[in-house]
C-alpha cells in the first residue's frame, strides 16, 4: 500500500448547498459535524488535508483551508483548486456531505492504485462515486485546460482521464450516502 506521506486528504466544502438551505460541512450527526466525520475517515490514510471552500468558518478545524481557484464552477474547479495545491501524488477527495464515509471504504481506493489510473473511483449501488475518489496529481494539468475551455461536468473530465472503478459490497452501500437535503439527513439521523 502507498505511503501516507505521498497522500493529501482533499474535502470540497464550495457547494451552495441550495437544496439544503445551510452549509453542509456544519450539518451535525452523532455529535459531530459533517467535516470532521471526513477529517476523522481521512486522517489515518493521509499526511495533510486541504479544505476547498471560500467560507472562512472552515477554518476552525484547524486545517488548511484554501479558496475556490474559479468560482462558481463545481466539483470539477474544486478538485482542480485542491491539486494545484497538493504536494502530493496522490490526492484522496470528498464532497463534505457524504458524513457516513469511513477509513475501510477510503483504503480501497489506496489498494487499488496501479501504474496507469489516474483516476480510482468508488463504484456503490450500481453509481460511479468522482467526489469519493483518489485523484493523481496528474489529472490537475487536464481539469485546468478543460476548465478553462468553459467545461463545468466533473463526470465529463474524469472520463478523460485513465479512470478505474472499485466495487464495494453491498453492506457498504450505507458509507456512501451523500445527504442533499433536509429529509435526506432526517432519514439518516433516524437510521443512526
């Protein structure tokens, strides 16, 4: 397995949470928030983290926190904003609303890293996972020139990259669930 100092821990935190209505790294469940229940998954498999959001508040977590290269302009910006400053090769990124996630579900991406994936996503309830993925550092060179080139879909620039699925098991499905709405959390919090 790759070493943790050749990994960086990126959580995108940049959405507008529309659909929510409130930021959703600040959502709580089980008495923790939604970022710190990322941060904890992280922690064990990566050396540093990097928060992508221009909200400030972020930075009560103590980690670095930087802003959205391009505003406005997705995950896909997100992750890219998160490369640019990753010393890393390899780049574990999550969307801040998926609070369920766990180290065991993160540590089959790292066991999936070959010589020519760029791109290792999760693969749950039959759904391709880009926001639950490691990312090399090499796809930052391609999201810049598609981003640039006015392409906004994040699906659409993993699938030029070299990408690989991992399957998890069906009792894993659960660890995937990202949480959109405030029935979505209500849902979760009565499962828990």
């Amino acid at each position: 397995m790759i070493d943790k100092t050749n990994i960086t821990g990126i959580i995108l935190a940049g959405g507008k949470s529309s659909r929510m209505g409130t930021d959703k790294g600040f959502l709580m469940l089980n008495g923790k928030s939604f970022m710190q229940h990322s941060i904890d998954a992280l922690k064990p498999l990566v050396s540093e983290f990097i928060i992508v959001s221009n909200n400030t508040d972020y930075d009560v977590f103590g980690v670095n926190r930087i802003n959205d290269s391009i505003e406005n302009a997705g995950p896909l910006a997100g992750i890219y904003s998160g490369l640019k400053e990753s010393k890393t090769d390899y780049n574990l990124v999550l969307s801040c609303d998926i609070p369920l996630i766990n180290s065991d579900v993160l540590r089959q991406l790292i066991s999936g890293i070959d010589a020519t994936s760029e791109v290792i996503q999760i693969e749950s309830n039959n759904r391709k996972m880009p926001l639950i993925a490691l990312y090399s550092k090499s796809c930052k060179t391609k999201f810049e020139r598609l981003l640039n080139a006015g392409e906004r879909k994040l699906q659409f620039a993993v699938n030029q990259c070299c990408v690989k699925s991992v399957s998890i098991n069906e009792n894993e499905d659960l660890f995937t669930t990202n949480v959109n709405t405030k029935d979505e959390l209500k849902q979760l919090k009565a499962c828990n």
